[in-house]
C-alpha cells in the first residue's frame, strides 16, 4: 500500500498548536526557514489563545482547526 506524502506545512501548524497548548515556549521552534516557521507559529498561537482561554485535553483538540 503506497503512502500519501502529507502535506508539511499543516504537520507543522499541528505541532506547533500542541505545543502552545502544552505552554511551550515559541523559542522551541524547529523550523529555520521563514515560510515554514510560519505555519508552526499560527499553529503554536492558536495553541495559547486555547490554553488561555481554558481549554485542554479533548477541548483543546476539538477546538484545533486542522482537526477537521
């Protein structure tokens, strides 16, 4: 069964958003390059207006736009 190559820039949004609704710092950033360093931070800003606003767990991740 061949597998689909996905697409990085979402993975990278994804981890990013766990890491800022784990409270991580942005300076964990993996990413060098700008336009990939990008989606990870959306991804981890998103993560820390939901850890904010309260939510974690399977809130946080329902909440998580590429959830769905």
């Amino acid at each position: 069964m061949k597998r689909q190559k996905r697409d990085r820039s979402n993975t990278l949004f994804n981890r990013g958003f766990q890491a800022g609704i784990s409270g991580k710092s942005r300076d964990l950033c993996p990413v060098n390059t700008s336009d990939l360093r990008s989606h990870w931070m959306s991804g981890w800003r998103q993560g820390r207006e939901a850890h904010w606003s309260g939510m974690d767990g399977v809130s946080a991740i329902q909440a998580d736009p590429a959830f769905h």
